[in-house]
C-alpha cells in the first residue's frame, strides 16, 4: 500500500507540481511572518521621483554612495561621476533623459552592476550563454538521429 | 585509557599498531594450525590453543603484551567449532588479572 | 493622471474580460498607453519612447502568433 | 503614489485572470492574460524610480513573449 | 566556529571570496574534478538487443562535445560557489548549475531522459522565486547580502531561511526529488552526469553552511 | 610537518584500518552466529582485502577510463582526509559530512564509468538513496543549534561539561545510528550493494581497485564509529571509544542479522520518514530554544 | 509601501504554484511560470534601493534564459515522442510589416548602442528580433547555420570582453575607464547578438 503511493510518487510528471504545492504552503505561513524594511540599507536612494525636473540626471544623481566593504574600496565613486562624452552632451541639452545618461558606460548602476557586484553580472551573462548553448544545440541537432 | 595492558608504561599507538598485527598473526596461525582437523567439532578442547590462551593471558599483563596478543589470538583465529572455550578462558584469565591489578594499584 | 489611471484599468479589466484575441489585443495596447501617461508623468521620457516602440513588437509578434493559431485550428 | 497601487491592482488582476480568467483553457487567451501582470510588474517598477530596471524589462519582454509564441505554435494546433 | 580557520580572501568589490579551511576543500574537489571529467572519454554502455547480438552504446562526437562544455562549466561554477560570501551571488551560482545540469541531460535524445529534464527545468524555474525572493527579504530586513556581515546580526530569519533550503531543493534537485533524478541518470555518459551528482551534493553542504552561519 | 606528525599519521591510518577490518568481520562473524551457521574467521575481511590487493587488474572494454581508475583512489582518499580531519584535527563536522557526502559520488563513479549493466543499477540506487544524507544535515544543525560550534573538539568539551549529548537529542543520536547501520555490510537498507544487482557498483571493479575499495570502506567504518562515540558519547580518545566501537558493532550486526533487505523504494521511504522525523525535530528546537 | 509589494506578490506566488501544481498540461505550466517570474522581480524591487534594482537585472536575465532553454526542451521532447510539430512560418502580408522593421530597428539599434551594457543589449536585441521576425513573416528565407554559428561565436568573443573587462576593475585599477568601456561593449554585443538570432529560429 504505501510502497503503491511511494511509486506513484516517483513518476518524474509529479515533481514539479509537488514541489510547487509544497512551496505554496510554506509562502502561506509566510503572510503571517513579520515581513519589514531596515532603513538601514546599502546603496540607497532619495525619495521617490524627488529628482524629477531638478537634475538632467533624473533619478540617479547620487553623490553619496554606502558599499558594503568600504576598506576594499579605494576606487570606489570613480565610475560614479564619470560620463562619456555622448552624456555630457544629452545633459546639456534636456532635463528628461536621465535614465540613458546613467545607462552609459559610467554611473551608479554601472558602478554597482560591473565594480562592486561584478560577479553578479558575470554569473547573469554565463546563465544566458548556457541557456543559449542549450539552445541553439537542440535547435540544430533536432533533425539527427 | 592509554593504560590498557601493561600499567606504567604509556600506550603509544606504534606499540598497539604492533599488538594488533601479531593478534592478527596469531589468528592466522591458529587458522592454519586448525585445518588440520575436521570441520566443525564442538566439545573438544585442544591442550596446545588452551595454553596458547592461558600463556597470552598472562602475557598481555607484561611488557611483552605484543607476544601475548599473538598467543590470545591464537585460539580465537581457529576455523568454527574449534577453540572458542579455550579463548573465553584466556580472556577471563586477563580480565580478572587485570581487575585485580586495577584494584591493587588504585585502592 | 487619472487619465493614465483610468487606462489601465479599464484596460486590465477588459483584457481580463474580453475572450476574443484580437479585441484583448486592443485592450492591451490601451493599457500600456496608460502606462506611457504615468512614465511621462513623472518626466522620464527615454523610457516614455522606449516603451512606445517596443510594445507594438510584442502586440505584433501576439498577433501574428494568433493569426498562424488560427490557421492551424482550422487546418 | 498612485501608481504603485494601479501596478499592485494590475498585478493581482492580471494573476487571477490567467488562473480563472474566461476561456483561459485557450492557451493564446492566457498569454494574453499574463501580459497583464507584466504591465503591473512594469508600473511597480516605475513607481520604486527603477527605470533602468524598468528599460530591461520593457526591451526584455519583446524576446520573451517571441519565445513563448513561439513554443505555442509549434506545440499547439492540429489535434 | 562552523567552517575551521581563514585562510585568505579574494575581493571582487562587494563580493568576497573567502578561503576557509571548508571552502577550500570543497574547491579543490570541485576543480579536481572539473579536470577529471574533461579528460575522461565517457563510457560504452551494453545494450541487449531483442534480436541478434548485443550492441555497444557510443555517444557520438557532437553530443560528448556539447556536454563536456556543460560538465565543465557545471564544474566550475560549484567550485565559484563554494568561495562565495554573498548570498545573492550563490543563488546565481545555484542556477547557473541548475542550467548546467539541464544542458548536460537534455542534449540526450531519449524520450524518457527529456522528460525527466524537462521536469527538472520547470522545478528548477520554480526554484528560482524562492531563493531570489528569500535573498531580497534577507536584503530588505538586514540590510545587507555579505554571510560574513550576517553572521553578526542577530536577527530571526527562519522563513527566510527555510525559502532558501527550499529553493537549493528545488535547484539542485535534492532528496525526494532525487526519484525524478534518477530517471535521469539512466541516460549513458558516466563522467558528465557525475558532475550533476557531484555539483548538487557539494552544494548542500554548502547551502548547509551558510545557513547555519546567517 | 615534522617527522613524529609524520609518523603519527601513518600510524593512526594502520590503526583504523586495522580495526576498521576487524570490526567488520566481529559484524560477519556475529551475523553467521545469529544466524545459526558457523561464520568465517574474524580476520575473514582482512585475508580478502589482501588477496584483492595483490591480484592483477584488467580493464573492461566499456569503462571510460581515467575515472574508471580515479575512483577508488578518490574512496581512498576521501576516507584518509576523513580519517585526519576527524580523529587527529578535531576539526568541523561539516566538513566530514561533506566528505561523507563524496563517497555518494564513489559509489556512482564506480557503478556508472564501467559501463555494465549492474554497476549502473548499483549507481542509479546509490543516487536514488541518497535522501539518506539529509536527517544527515538536520543532525549536524541540531548539533550546532545545541552546542553552538561545530568544531569536534568544541563539541567533546561541551560534553564534559553538560554530559553527553545522546541523553539531549536522541532523536538526532538514532538518525546518525542508522546511518551507521546503513553504511554496515547486509544492512536492511544496503540496496545499493544488494544480492540482487550482483554486488552493486562494485560488480566491475577486481583486482587492485577492489582491494582500495575494501580498505577504504575500513577505514570509512571506523571513522563513522568514531564520529557517533567522539559526538554523542564525548569520547574522543581512540583507545578509550575501542570498546564502545566493539558494543556498537554488536547491536548493529545483530539488527542486520534479523532484518530483510528492503526494497529500494521502501528503503529511501523509510529514510526519508527518519529525515522527517529529525527535521522536526529541529525545527521544534530552532523555535523553542 | 514595502509590506504591500511583498504581500501582493505573494499572494500572486502562491496562487500561480498552487496553478502550477494542479496544472496537468506541462504547456500551460511553462507559460504560468511567467507569472512567478513577475512575482519574483515584485518582491525584488520591493526593497527600492539601488543594490535592488542591480539585483532585478540578473533576477530578470535568469527567469528569460531559463524558459528559453526548457522550451526548447520541451518542443525536442514533443519531437522525439513522436509528435508532428507545426512549423513557425507565418506567410501573412501587412503593409506594417514591409514598412516598419527597418525604421524601428535602425531606431533601436543607434539607441542600444548609446545606452550599452545590458540594457542597450536587451533593446538592441529587440530591434533586431523585430526585423528578422518581419523579414521571416515576409517569406524570405535568412535561415543559415552558418551565419547563425559565427555569430555565436562573436558573441562568445564579446563575453570574454567583459570577463576581461571585469577582471582588469581588479587587476589593473589604475586604468579603469579602459575597463568600463571593454565591459559595457562586451556585454552590449553579447546580449544583442544572443537574444537578436532568436528572430531567426523558426
């Protein structure tokens, strides 16, 4: 009887959804767990669309930035004020294109996104690459064999 | 427990190594040495595995525990049916030795 | 605002509701009109543009998608 | 923050549209369903002032929706 | 005391590599066998025939090549994630191995071996809310992703805790999912699917670590 | 590494492998006598793991070969590194468990790079059963939850001082003891060296390799004994646990003796209900302490 | 502001895994694991700093590559099963189709380009999906394996770039620019090469 129910439980079809359920029931518990933000945080930022109109840097002008290991980081803040020369020449003319100044080689995100958690970004693009390798070898093999 | 045989001198671990094979050797002497009878026959004590037990008995209790151990494995190597007594006895030869030194000494 | 609001909404809904592709379709496009409101709203108009180029690529690559479903349906 | 809400809204609408929505056993109507809670994915985004998050998410989503399309078709259709 | 002494670190800005007495051991093993399985030619399985001789099972060319790539990088990600000391960072290490593993099986054309990579996918998509979600919880209640900076706090992170365990599961395809596991496991090339076995063992232990550690 | 450190070593790997033999023919050899048949000598282990170790060795057609080869140098190897690591270090149990943990991946080596059949159902049973490691990991949390380290030495002089800890998680302490009894030849839960699949992962490997395989599960048997005695007895001492480890083998062979080999699906579910079991176990601890 | 994010998201995640496990059509479980996906990114940006939105990128990336990979699988396993599969050729004509591929993805390709990094790969990816997707629906054959494995191969060289890139933040942090540059074009032309051939699959 049991040892029925242990095979059907075997059967590969079964394992994502029981997987699923059971984690279904643990987010259920997880309504009732006291869920808060620490205003203690890293990196943070101003208030919400605060900067909106005021900088041509729109919401990422920051001067001050808190890392994690600030021994480790001498170079720390050179990528933030750095803009390629396209930047400079957007930020003179508009106040509303912020977000493809930072997106430039140079800003806060690219600071944190290759300087301080390049390993992040590392792993991100490998994940993608096996992913695509996948891919494109099941997408040119399928006609074999 | 480094004092497991011969009170006074430390156990080290090359000397019980050193037990431990010539206890294996007895064993496969006491194989070999039992072939040469019948298979499996109960009741019948063999004088010479008798006083191998009782002499490596008395041996684990000296300095020379390594010879003793080669003597008291002796019966216990032997194929089935033969020298099981004849080890029970060598053993409790030991422990009760070995008790009575244990209470000498302490108390 | 509440126009960009009242997009999105009907269009959530609609999209929700409505169980002809093509009419979800158009309701999809009403609500990421909505959404360009409240982008343009808070002055971030390089996404504003962004968004208004590509989600007609995804409504396309939908529609195209359906009318192929539609034949394979049938055939 | 008004648009947090909406996004909120959109989201959890969107969730409950592909699960018991009308008609959802249609798999097209269900994709469909889900690109709602995307868009609501999209104004929560924007309501945190991520909108570097938000520019990946929007460019994203176009390669994304072609993959499952894709899968759709080739899977779908001729019983 | 939980991993035996320090033996050096290795900055990548926020990111610390840290060698400990555990880490470095679970490293080696993770190179050494990275190595072992590029050099081994994997092996010929027997297969009884329903009529005729038996015939020999051979891998061919561009399949061995293609899981070989997926064995190694497989490899060398379990051994990135026994160095790392961001939690954040390991999630990324466990699914770059989950989709290793996914690669190694699903390049086999078999119907059976498919299906159990297909499951394992979804499982392993289904494991990525958990464990990115418990590590953005961590982020947003402490402040802070670094073990070593965690292991200070004294805060109660048990469901965060337990949304991680469950997503290393579900990830790596741990215990009673092993059944599904198994089923893959049937498919022939010994070397690579060690790597599968190997990476998934290693890092429980590690994920182990760590949450005993935060 | 000076030469007494040196000499100490190669010592202590003599020692448990000797012992671990030993020990594991006593097992045989009470086995036999539970089960009403004259066993073999207790030596019986021993005289075979030499006769494996200086037969000649040939290579099957189908293994793939350097892992072929690697494998049971790497049973070797992790056992050794166990050995140090555990009984002359003292140092983290989680690194044991760790290499415990490796000799999952021996036995699938072995089963699948030889390429037979038998070898393979070995491997696929050894992966299958591998939920046998996770009450594994909830004994080592509830170790460090109770003791707050998990540095061996740690743990042996919390136990001077509070007593031994079989007496506080006997739950934990039970897991770990069918561990043992697992790991034991003829277990009830040894389906991966099962009669039934010849000898398991095993069936190819002969000559030289076999015997490393033998003296490496010597080795593997008496460190096992050592980390039940050193961590819920808070003996750490290898002279003092001897005793202890020759009782253990006693109460393990006479539960293999009266117990039928379980089917492997039952096995995993029975292993996994003891995982269940000490999971709770934690969890009721990590709330309530 | 954070606990309402948190919650919703979670109520969304477990309403689409209780979905997913009664769901018995292995199709429809893919396509609900969208929805987690959306759960995932929620709960992410929750945290509204900075750090979190550098973590929604990876987070974003991972959820992508992954249903790309297991659809595939999923469509060999249909294959091998034995199933006939439909083919993915759309033979429709649309003014919107002849006129606009070019425009957007010129559009999108100058402004990826500016961008750079991941974002400007993503949009640049789009771009040329659009066009290749339209030029495929247009009946013209650009399918070629050739093409496909050099650019495959480029691409594999644009990663190295970046890992490059990367290492030399570390190694040589005296010529950093150098290496922001090096990583923002690695990456831009990895994205845009990997993501842009899917608009060739068919």
């Amino acid at each position: 009887m049991i040892g029925k129910i242990w095979n059907y439980l075997s059967k590969p079809e079964l394992v994502p959804r029981l997987f699923a359920i059971t984690l279904a029931i643990v987010f259920i518990f997880g309504l009732f767990w006291p869920i808060y933000k620490d205003n203690n945080q890293l990196y943070p930022k101003p208030e919400y669309h605060s900067q909106a109109l005021k900088t041509p840097l729109a919401p990422y002008d920051r001067s001050i930035v808190k890392a994690q290991y600030p021994q480790y980081l001498p170079d720390l803040g050179k990528i933030t004020s750095y803009l390629t020369p396209i930047a400079i020449f957007i930020k003179d003319r508009t106040l509303f294109f912020g977000t493809t100044i930072v997106s430039t080689p140079g800003g806060i995100l690219d600071e944190i996104l290759y300087y301080t958690r390049g390993m992040d970004t590392v792993l991100e693009s490998s994940i993608l690459l096996v992913a695509f390798i996948i891919f494109t070898w099941l997408y040119w093999n399928r006609e074999r064999d | 427990m480094p004092y497991i045989t011969y009170l006074g001198e430390r156990m080290d671990l090359f000397y019980f190594n050193l037990t431990i094979i010539s206890f294996i050797f007895g064993n496969f002497v006491g194989l070999e040495y039992s072939y040469r009878y019948p298979p499996y026959h109960e009741k019948r004590i063999d004088k010479f595995a008798l006083i191998s037990s009782i002499l490596g008995g008395f041996l684990l209790l000296t300095p020379l525990y390594i010879i003793g151990a080669f003597f008291i494995g002796f019966p216990l190597g032997m194929r089935s049916g033969y020298g099981r007594i004849e080890f029970l006895i060598g053993l409790s030869i030991f422990v009760i030795l070995y008790l009575i030194r244990w209470w000498y000494v302490t108390g | 605002m509440l126009v960009s609001v009242l997009c999105c909404i009907l269009g959530g809904i609609g999209v929700i509701l409505h169980t002809n592709v093509i009419n979800k379709l158009i309701m999809l496009s009403l609500m990421e009109t909505g959404i360009i409101g409240f982008i343009a709203y808070y002055y971030y108009l390089d996404v504003a543009i962004l968004m208004a180029i590509c989600s007609p690529i995804s409504n396309i690559i939908i529609l195209l998608g359906y009318i192929k479903y539609l034949e394979l349906k049938k055939g | 923050m008004i648009s947090l809400y909406v996004g909120l809204i959109l989201l959890l609408i969107g969730c409950i549209g592909a699960l018991f929505g009308p008609k959802v056993d249609n798999i097209m109507i269900r994709l469909l369903n889900i690109e709602v809670s995307a868009v609501g994915v999209m104004l929560i985004f924007l309501s945190f002032d991520e909108t570097l998050a938000l520019m990946t998410y929007i460019a994203i989503n176009a390669p994304l929706t072609y993959v499952l399309v894709r899968t759709i078709i080739k899977l779908e259709g001729k019983k | 005391m939980i991993d035996g002494g320090i033996f050096g670190i290795v900055p990548f800005g926020d990111i610390i590599f840290k060698y400990s007495m555990f880490s470095t051991i679970g490293f080696v093993i993770a190179i050494t066998f990275t190595i072992l399985v590029y050099l081994t030619k994997p092996e010929k399985q027997l297969e009884a025939q329903k009529f005729g001789e038996d015939k020999l099972i051979d891998i061919p060319l561009h399949e061995l090549k293609n899981r070989r790539y997926m064995a190694i990088v497989c490899g060398i990600a379990t051994a990135g994630a026994m160095l790392t000391q961001d939690i954040f960072d390991f999630a990324l290490f466990l699914t770059l191995v989950g989709i290793a593993n996914i690669g190694i099986v699903s390049a086999v054309k078999r119907e059976h071996v498919l299906n159990a990579s297909f499951q394992y996918g979804l499982t392993s998509i289904i494991a990525t809310l958990p464990l990115f979600g418990a590590s953005a919880l961590i982020l947003a209640k402490t402040g802070t992703l670094s073990i070593l900076e965690l292991h200070h706090l004294n805060k109660n992170l048990l469901f965060e805790k337990i949304l991680y365990g469950l997503g290393m599961a579900g990830e790596t395809g741990v215990a009673p999912y092993y059944a599904a596991k198994a089923e893959m496991f049937r498919a022939p090339g010994s070397p690579y699917i060690l790597m599968i076995h190997l990476s998934s063992l290693l890092l429980i232990v590690r994920t182990v670590e760590i949450l005993l550690t935060i | 590494m000076d030469f007494n450190e040196f000499f100490y070593l190669i010592n202590l790997t003599v020692y448990a492998f000797l012992i671990g033999s030993l020990l594991l023919g006593l097992h045989r050899k009470i086995m036999a006598k539970i089960q009403l048949r004259p066993g073999p000598p207790i030596i019986q282990y021993l005289l075979h793991t030499l006769k494996f170790y200086f037969k000649e060795i040939t290579f099957p057609i189908t293994a793939g070969n350097p892992l072929y080869i690697f494998m049971p140098i790497l049973q070797i190897i992790v056992w050794l590194s166990a050995l140090i690591l555990a009984v002359k270090l003292e140092s983290s149990l989680l690194i044991i468990i760790g290499l415990y943990v490796l000799q999952k991946i021996v036995e699938h080596g072995c089963g699948l790079s030889s390429g037979s059949p038998y070898g393979k159902l070995g491997g696929v049973r050894s992966v299958f059963s591998a939920a046998a490691e996770i009450p594994l990991f909830a004994v080592v949390s509830t170790v460090y939850i109770v003791t707050n380290s998990l540095i061996i030495s740690d743990i042996v002089s919390y136990q001077q001082i509070h007593g031994p800890l079989i007496l506080k998680l006997p739950i934990s302490a039970f897991a770990f003891f069918i561990l043992l009894v697992s790991k034991a030849p003829n277990s009830p839960f040894g389906i991966v060296k099962g009669k039934d699949i010849v000898s398991g992962y095993l069936t190819e490997h002969f000559g030289l390799l076999a015997g490393l395989i033998y003296i490496g599960d010597a080795i593997a048997y008496f460190v096992l004994l050592w980390l039940f005695i050193a961590i819920f007895l808070g003996i750490s001492n290898i002279f003092l646990a001897l005793p202890f480890m020759i009782l253990i083998t006693f109460i393990i062979s006479i539960i293999n003796g009266l117990t039928p080999l379980l089917a492997p699906h039952h096995s995993v579910m029975l292993q996994i209900t003891i995982a269940i079991v000490v999971l709770l176990d934690l969890l009721h601890r990590v709330i309530f302490l | 502001m954070f606990y309402e994010t948190v919650i919703i998201s979670f109520i969304v995640g477990i309403l689409s895994l209780f979905a997913i496990g009664v769901q018995k059509n292995n199709l429809h479980a893919l396509i609900l694991t969208d929805l987690l996906e959306c759960s995932l990114l929620c709960i992410i940006a929750a945290v509204g700093t900075d750090l979190a939105e550098a973590l929604i990128l990876p987070g974003l990336v991972v959820s992508m590559a992954e249903i790309l990979a297991i659809a595939e699988v999923l469509v060999v396993r249909e294959k091998v099963r034995g199933k006939k599969l439909n083919d993915f050729k759309i033979n429709f004509d649309l003014e919107i189709l002849r006129t606009s591929p070019l425009f957007i993805s010129i559009i999108l390709v100058i402004y990826g380009a500016i961008l750079s990094g991941f974002t400007g790969g993503a949009v640049i990816a789009s771009g040329l999906l659009y066009y290749f997707f339209c030029k495929r629906v247009l009946g013209e054959n650009i399918i070629n394996r050739v093409k496909w494995v050099g650019i495959c191969g480029f691409s594999g060289i644009a990663w190295s770039l970046w890992i490059v890139g990367f290492l030399g933040f570390y190694l040589f942090p005296k010529y950093w620019l150098v290496f922001l540059l090096f990583a923002g074009l690695g990456l831009v032309i990895k994205v845009c090469s990997k993501l842009g051939l899917l608009g060739m699959a068919e």
